[in-house]
C-alpha cells in the first residue's frame, strides 16, 4: 500500500467516491441536519497517531461513513436555513474536481495560462450577468478576482484603499498616520478584523449608527463621524456600504454613503457577500443602486447562494491600479518574460496569499449548467418561498415579522405577551435549541433592538415549498411547547 495509487486504482476508487457523493445527496434528508455530536467525540473516535503502513482507500471511505459523517452538519440539508446558504451543485463539485484533478498552482499567469485568463473570461462574465459596472471589467481600469472568502477580498480593498489614502507611503513606511475605516453597528465582523489585520486597530475601525427602522447606515451620521475624525487629523480611508447585511440583509444607501466618500476623499467598498448574487434577476437589480456611480470596490460570494460550492467570492475593483501597488511585490524567482511584458495578469498582486487554486473552473461549470434564466430561476425561487413564508408568519398572531425580507432571508421570532425583552428572548432561544435538537431543520438566530428573532435563510437547491411548509410547522409545534413548559 505504499505505492502511489495507480491511474486504474484511481478510476475504481473515484468512480465510488462519486457514486459516494451522489448517494449522499439522495439520502442527506435522512440525516439530522445540524450534527448531534458533543466536542471531542469525533476526535476520540480517530486514532491518535498517524499509520505507519499505508492503508486500503476503502478503510477512508468506512471510517467517512461512521466516524466522520455523525459529526457533519448537512449544510446541502434542504431543511438546513441557518446562517445564509452555502449552495453547492452537480457542476460546482465537478468543477471542483476537475481543479482538483489538474492540480495546479496559479501564482502567476506563466504558471498556467489558462488558470489566469479563464478566472479573467469568468468574472467579467459574471459582471456582466449581475449588471455591475462595466468599469468593474478587465478590459477597463479595473477588474476582478476570485479569492476564497469575503474576509479576505474586504482585507485586499482595505489595503487598496489605504494605499490610495496614504499616497502609496503605507507600503513602504507601513501606518504612521491616523487612518480611519467607517462601517455601521450591522456591518460583518470581518471589516473589523481587517481592521486588525492591516494595523490601523479596531478603535480605527469607526461604528456608525444605523437607522433604527431600517437598519442602514445613515449617511448623516456617517458625514458627522467622518467630519469630526478629520477635524481631530484622521484620514478617512474607507467606508463599507453594505447590500445585504448578515443579520437581517438590510441595505445600506450606496449612493447617499458614496457622497459623503466623495466629499472625503475616502474609497468606497460595497460588501454583498450574499445578497450581491441576487442581481442576476433584473428586477433585483435595485439593491445595487449607486454602485455604478460611487463603488470604489465591490465583493460577492458566489459560495453561497450562486450554487457554486465553497470556496468561492468574486472581488471587483474600478481601479485596479491602487491594489496591485500595494501588493506587488517580484522576487527573483518569480521573474519571468511573461509578467516583464506587462500583456498578463498576475492575480498574486490581487489577494494575500501567493499560492492559488484554480477556482475558476466551479464557477465556469455551474455557469455553463445553469446559463442565466437556470440561475434566475433558482433565485427567483428563493425569493418566492421566503416571501410565502413571510406571509404565513404575517398571518399567524402568535408570531412577529420583520418586514424587510427583499431576498431568502425571513427574521421572525414569537410573541411572548407578558414577558420581558431578556425573558422573552430566552424563551425564543429556547424554541431555536428544541428545534435544532430536534434534527428536523436547522435555523439561526440574531439581535435586533435589543430583542432575539430567528432567522430562516432560504437558498439550497434541493429546499422545496413542501420544506419551507414543514419548518413552520416545527416551529409552532416547538413554540407551543416552550409556551406550555413555562405555564
Ligand atoms: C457571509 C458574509 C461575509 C463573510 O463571508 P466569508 O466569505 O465567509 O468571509 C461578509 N459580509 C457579509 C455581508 C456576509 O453576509
């Protein structure tokens, strides 16, 4: 067993594992969706030293059934609403396997042409199939690039951003001055972290409120927050506009925020992680509204609702040329006649790492499958089952609703007439324990003004009207439970 595996051990065993996969998503509906295993108990069911002698492939495959799969949470579960989706499909794991298959490593275009230049053909497709700007193209000053989350294509815009803020000195002399970054109470964490990451601090990192109503970030306070930091010597770097935010997918007004970083000199990154995908569908295409006249910067994560499996987020820039300054750097050993011509793209000098996978053959797969009208369709219909849902909670008085549901996601929590915001908050997050214990679906929660609301997110493939119907019946049915088990 020590021996490589073979070209024709490979096929036997790749023709099971996909037999595997497929077998798998038939049956992932018999499964709990969110794994029941306690900590430590998939770790203490592995050995605790590696095998001296090579084992049977077949011996993976066993211990992935017994071992591994008690503790896996069933995220392609069509009853799985937690969180935001994480959509996989057919083409997406194909293409996946295809990258994997042709292991290569994409640093730079020389180390495999291909790797570069399709990304390059499918994130201007993917551009143009969401309505973005066509400055955000290839073929203009700006461009964009697939990276491997959200977090890291928010840290790139930062330091974009500071780049262009610091007239190119943060590269070289690294932070000397006050730098400010602006985001709201409901903008991701992730902005923070980045915050952190490129050494401006978190306390840099400044809170603005949003409109209680609506949950945007309020442009006015925005231009006071930012008036006030200058006037005490801060350079205002950047702001974060978000479409879509994780709590609640409220949507920040772009182009109101994009005045106020006009007027500030401060670079604008639009952060549509989930919602951004939802574009595809031009009567969505409202939620974009000011990114063409004002974004600086723009993310969205196919990975999730796009039915592309993660890894995989797109990052657009208008100017490209304030990135590449601020992350270009050329080794001897990277040198190489390709790069010096300047005719190619070298995505290194567009993320963090230099290493890159070739993701670009999932999206192209699940792009080629689908085609536009099989994207829309899927969208579409997530909109229509989480506005279904709405509706029924709307209708039912034991519940409340947060009206601001544009897209798959619903918040909704029940009444508890008589009790406290904290008891009542205790007792939603008692329904959400039963019902995500209970196997049958799986649903998150948020904060909201002080009160706990669940959230139902709804974006597989494979979710049905007839799933979205039985999550509301264990909701009441683990409502009314909770309610007894107080009286
Ligand atoms: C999910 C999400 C992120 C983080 O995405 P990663 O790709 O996991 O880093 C950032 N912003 C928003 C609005 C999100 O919903």
């Amino acid at each position: 067993m020590s021996e490589h595996m073979t070209p024709e051990e490979f096929r036997a065993h790749g023709k099971r594992v996909v037999d595997w996969i497929a077998d798998y998503l038939t049956r992932v509906e018999s499964y709990p969706v969110r794994s029941p295993s306690r900590p430590g108990e998939v770790r203490a069911a592995l050995p605790g030293h590696p095998p001296e002698h090579g084992e049977p492939f077949d011996a993976v495959l066993a211990d992935l059934e017994h071992t591994i799969l008690p503790g896996v949470t069933h995220w392609q579960h069509p009853s799985f609403f937690a969180y935001f989706p994480c959509s996989s499909s057919g083409p997406g794991i194909l293409g996946d396997l295809l990258s994997a298959g042709l292991g290569v490593q994409g640093m730079v275009w020389a180390t495999s042409p291909a790797c570069t230049e399709l990304e390059t053909v499918v994130v201007d497709w993917l551009a143009e199939l969401l309505g973005l700007p066509t400055g955000f193209r290839t073929d203009s000053a700006g461009g964009g690039v697939i990276q491997d989350s959200a977090s890291s294509a928010s840290l790139v815009a930062l330091l974009a951003a500071l780049h262009r803020a610091s007239g190119g000195k943060i590269a070289t002399e690294g932070i000397t001055g006050r730098y400010t970054v602006y985001v709201s109470s409901q903008t991701h964490s992730s902005l923070e972290k980045a915050g952190r990451i490129v050494g401006i601090g978190s306390n840099n990192v400044r809170v603005v409120e949003a409109d209680p109503d609506t949950l945007a970030m309020d442009p006015a306070q925005l231009r006071a927050l930012i008036g006030a930091d200058v006037a005490a010597g801060a350079v205002p770097a950047m702001v974060c506009a978000t479409v879509g935010t994780t709590s609640t997918t409220a949507i920040d007004p772009v182009a109101a925020l994009g005045e106020v970083c006009r007027e500030y000199g401060a670079w604008l990154h639009v952060d549509a992680a989930y919602a951004g995908v939802a574009a595809v569908c031009p009567e969505l295409r409202w939620i974009n509204e000011g990114v063409h006249e004002y974004a600086d910067s723009y993310v969205t994560n196919p990975h999730k609702w796009l039915l592309t499996n993660f890894d995989c987020t797109v990052l657009w820039l208008a100017d490209r040329e304030p990135m590449i300054d601020a992350l270009a750097i050329l080794p001897e050993y990277l040198r190489n006649s390709a790069t010096e011509s300047g005719e190619v793209i070298d995505y290194r000098d567009w993320q963090v790492p230099l290493g890159r996978r070739f993701r670009a053959l999932k999206l192209w797969s699940v792009l080629r499958w689908y085609g536009a009208e099989g994207l829309r369709a899927h969208i579409r219909r997530g909109v229509a089952l989480a506005a279904e849902f709405a509706d029924l909670v709307r209708a039912d008085a034991d519940f409340a609703l947060l009206e601001h549901h544009p897209l798959g996601l619903v918040c909704f929590r029940p009444r508890w007439p008589g009790l406290s915001d904290a008891d009542a908050g205790a007792a939603t997050m008692a329904v959400l324990e039963r019902l995500n214990d209970s196997g049958e679906l799986y649903l998150s929660h948020t904060k909201v003004r002080g009160e706990v609301w669940l959230r139902l997110a709804i974006g597989g493939p494979a979710t049905e009207r007839g799933h979205v119907l039985d999550a509301l019946a264990a909701i009441r049915r683990f409502t009314r439970a909770v309610r007894d088990g107080r009286s």
